[in-house]
C-alpha cells in the first residue's frame, strides 16, 4: 500500500519478525483463536483520509431524521427495546480495497453496521506492530506509527463511549460464553484497559427494572452494557435471556440494540453515495436481473459471512421463500483488488473497517481505527483462506 514503506517492509519480514509482534500480543492477551495475519496494512495518509471521510458521509445520510424513522421499521417488536439513543455509539463501515478507473486504491462498501467491533483489540494490535516495526532500523521512522488519532485521546474516547458516567464494575461487556468466543483476546483487552468484565448473558440476574451480575462474592448492579450479543446466534441457540427485550429496564447500552436493526445490510438500498455499490431488496425485483454474476445474495441480519452466496444463480435465489424477501438483498459485486504484494510476489486483497465511536454526551460519530481483514481466497472467511500464510486480522498503521 504505502510505496515507501511496503518494499521495505517485505525485505525486513521473517517467520521471527512476525513471532516477536504475536509474542508483543500473546504476552498481554493470552493464546489466539482465530489466525493473526502477517503484515499490517500499510495505509497511506491518503487513503486513510479518504475511507474516513466516506464513513463519515456514509453515516451522516444515515443520521438523517426522515431516513431513520424509515430504517426503524427493521426493528422486530419483540426484539424493541426501550431506551435508544438519536444515535449509536458504535458504527462499522467495511470497505473492499479495489482499482479505481485511474488505477488508484478506493474503498467500496461491503458491509455496515451500528454494532461493537474490536476496539480494545486493534489498538493492542496497532502498538504490537509498532513496537515491532521500530526494531527494524529501516521502518524506524522519526516519529514512529500510529493509528488514526492520537493514542491517549483514542483510549479516552473509547473509555467514554463504553463506561459512561459509571463505574467500571457497574459496566460489563455482554456475550453468550464470552470465554468461548473467538474474539476472545478483545475482551481481555477490554478488561485490562477499561476495567469493563465481560459477562455471558445468561449470568445475569433482574430484580425489578434493575440487573445485577456476581463479582467476588457479591452482587453489584450493571448500569451500562458493552453490547456483544448477536441476535442470530441466541436464536439459533436457543439461548434464554433472563429478561424480556420489551422490558423498561434501568440501564443503558453501548450500542443500543434496536441498532443492530437499523443500520446494517438493511439500510445499505437507502444509500447513494459513489463508494456504496448498488444494492436492493429481492422485494423490490419484479424479474431478476440478467446477469446474476454481477451480484452478491446476501441476507440482511447474519454476522460472519454466513448467508452469503458470491455465485449467484437462479437456483440459489429460488431457495429463499418469497416471504423473506424483504431480509435478502442483491449487491453489486466487488472486485478486490490484490493490493499488498507478498515478499514470494502473490497478492493479497484487503478489507478495511472503519471503526467509529461516539460517546454519550457527543453529537456525532468520530473514526478511531482501521481493523483489517486480508485474504488469498474467494471470499475473506476462514473457509476460503484454508493453510495460507498473509490472510486473517490484522490492523492499519501509518507511517507519522
């Protein structure tokens, strides 16, 4: 990515290299469940601006009152939950790198939406590369590598945005079996920055409007909730909640769940804005198009990948009933683009998440970080990238 520092980058890498950054890694956060990728992505300063800036007018059309009070319908009323906020405190805009008519590197957005990501964890990953990038004499730049802002006033921000005016034991990032999930090592993180535990839902206890959770012996009551709950999964689970979602409970979330509705897949139709890719209900076709090559099935509320057809035929459109065809959408599709160079010569293709965060007392979002997912294969799952070195998490630095 960055010409100036990539080359030097593949010329300095080695098996050891990339063994001192997770040993940085695994020191603080403990074994990883999920493969680490290689490399960083080496943004440049003008790519960075540019992503931020298309996240930034992604989610001011979404912020409109008029489009909001459309959005809110995707919310099921049994899953409507008192309490939400004019905004999420946590949004995610997740950009294909691809070739732009004049060969320059753009974003293309493939996904969206207004739910927790790895916040702790990125800023983790970003110091650990920073530190081992600073040990190579040729990437050690006058005034080193940072992430989008300045590292103590990105902490502050996410330390309002997740605790609040509360306490820390009074907040507790939520999750089915967090100690069971692979994003694991963000919840370590979590904890050792903010002092916020993560807690499984289930261990929770209502009494009255108020909820509780155990903690050395003794209850204490959870004022705020760090939101990791995905919906699909404690449906698919069967998993009992020990409240009702409808219920007028004395706490507040970050991110409130009605969000994980609205802004998502659901409300991509309703943008219009160069770096969104086209994109409908299955509803809204009166007859399929043509050439289903140029698109991706996607339903709208799954999380991980899961749903997603890249080889779309009319036998694979046949398979979801009419009813739901309102929960699906077709999207034009994305050509990534090969962007980093391996050392061997291969490319690599790379999505970037802008990561967003707004605290309570704020009246809009502000980009924090660039987490990174690189792959080799078809698609950017852990299925398609099977016994291949340079694809997985990673993080985006820049060079100050």
């Amino acid at each position: 990515m960055d010409p100036s520092k990539r080359p030097l980058f593949n010329r300095a890498y080695s098996d050891a290299l990339f063994g001192q950054y997770m040993q940085r890694l695994e020191d603080r956060l403990g074994p990883f469940p999920f493969h680490v990728a290689e490399t960083p992505l080496l943004l440049t300063p003008a790519l960075r601006d540019r992503l931020a800036k298309d996240a930034m007018e992604i989610v001011g059309q979404l912020s409109r009152p008029e489009l909001l009070a459309q959005l809110k319908k995707a919310i099921p009323a049994r899953y409507d939950v008192h309490g939400m906020d004019a905004l999420p405190n946590c949004a995610q805009v997740d950009f294909a790198l691809v070739k732009g008519p004049q060969g320059e590197i753009e974003g293309r957005v493939v996904e969206l939406q207004a739910f927790p990501s790895l916040y702790a964890l990125m800023s983790f990953m970003a110091e650990a590369w920073a530190d081992t990038l600073n040990t190579v004499p040729e990437l050690k730049g006058p005034y080193g590598w940072s992430i989008h802002m300045d590292r103590s006033q990105a902490l502050e921000l996410m330390r309002r945005t997740i605790v609040g005016g509360c306490r820390p034991e009074e907040v507790v990032l939520v999750d089915y079996e967090p100690e069971k999930q692979k994003t694991s090592p963000d919840f370590v993180a979590t904890r050792q920055l903010f002092g916020v535990d993560a807690v499984c839902v289930t261990k929770l206890v209502k009494k009255g409007r108020q909820l509780f959770r155990e903690k050395d012996g003794r209850l204490v009551q959870v004022k705020r909730i760090y939101n990791r709950m995905v919906f699909d999964e404690l449906e698919v689970k069967k998993v009992k909640v020990p409240f009702d979602w409808n219920d007028d409970l004395d706490v507040t979330w970050a991110s409130h769940p009605n969000w994980y509705w609205v802004w998502s897949k659901y409300s991509l139709p309703h943008l219009d804005h160069p770096a969104v890719p086209k994109t409908r209900y299955l509803s809204d076709f009166r007859a399929w198009p043509e050439d289903l090559s140029r698109y991706v099935l996607k339903p709208l509320f799954s999380f991980a990948g899961s749903g997603v057809v890249v080889d779309v035929t009319p036998e694979e459109l046949a398979k979801v009933p009419q009813e739901q065809y309102g929960n699906w959408v077709l999207q034009e599709k994305v050509e990534y683009a090969p962007v980093i160079p391996m050392p061997d010569g291969n490319g690599v293709k790379a999505e970037v998440r802008v990561m967003l965060m707004r605290p309570p007392d704020a009246a809009q979002l502000t980009p924090l970080l660039c987490l990174v997912r690189l792959s080799r294969g078809k698609m950017l799952g852990v299925d398609f990238n099977k016994g291949l070195t340079w694809v997985g998490g990673s993080v985006g630095i820049w060079a100050e």
